[in-house]
C-alpha cells in the first residue's frame, strides 16, 4: 500500500514538474503578434494615436500642436476638469465618436482615430477593448 501512495506521488510530482516547465516555455511572439498584442495598451494606444497633437506626456504640447487652429487640452487634469472625479465613461465616448467631444478637441470624424477604436467586422470588440485600455491610461495618468 505505501509502495502505491509513494508512486502516485512520484508520478504527480513528475507531472507537475514537466506542466510548470511547458507553462514556463512561451513560444516567441511574432513581430504580428506583439504588435496586435501592443494594440491593446493603453500606453502604446496613445503614443501612436494621441501624442502627436497631445504631446508625449499628454500636457497638450505634441509636434502637431501648433499647427492646430486650438492648442490640444492637457489630457493629464480631465479630472481637475471635472471637479476631481474622471469621467470614464464620457472619456469613452468621446474617444468612440458617441459623444461630441469638447470643442477644444475638433470633430469626431478627426481621421488619426481612423478604425483601430471603431468596429470591426470580424470581431466588434477589438474597439472596444481598444477605448477601454485608453481611458484606463488617460486614468491613470491624471494629476493628484
């Protein structure tokens, strides 16, 4: 009997071993992968969709900026705008084209936005997952 306890633990213990070390063993990304991967961080979102008219740190002051017919908002106070408390939802629509942005931001058919926060057709949630991440950023990055 304990001959048969021990080899039932041996045997797990076998099994754990090689099922923590394939779990461990991730297969390289693709250069595909990784960028449909980074098209889901908010971070990443906002570097290739927002920067360019709000500025690396979000304050307003990206390269597009000044040729801007009104200066970009500083996206880092939207809650000091809002009497403290961020949005998140109103942030959500706005991004989506749902809500009329503020006219300090311009139409909602601004082209930078273009498909990657809208539908898509083989999966309407990609957008969505998309906006969410970027006002989850835009959270998180609000001054205190």
């Amino acid at each position: 009997m304990f001959k048969r306890i021990a080899g039932i633990y041996i045997a797990a213990g076998i099994f754990l071993t090689f099922a923590v070390g394939a779990a461990q063993k991730r297969p390289v990304q693709t250069p595909q992968e990784k960028q449909l991967l980074d098209s889901f961080k908010g971070p990443e979102l906002f570097k290739a969709y927002c920067a360019t008219c709000h500025g690396k740190d979000a304050k307003g002051g990206g390269p597009m900026a000044a040729s801007l017919r009104i200066a970009p908002p500083d996206l880092t106070r939207i809650a000091l705008r809002n009497g403290g408390s961020f949005p998140f939802l109103q942030v959500q629509k706005i991004i989506s084209g749902e809500q009329q942005p503020p006219s300090t931001h311009g139409t909602r058919e601004m082209p930078v936005w273009g498909p990657i926060f809208s539908e898509v057709s083989w999966d309407q949630d990609l957008g969505r997952v998309r906006i969410y991440s970027l006002a989850m950023y835009l959270e998180a990055i609000q001054v205190k």
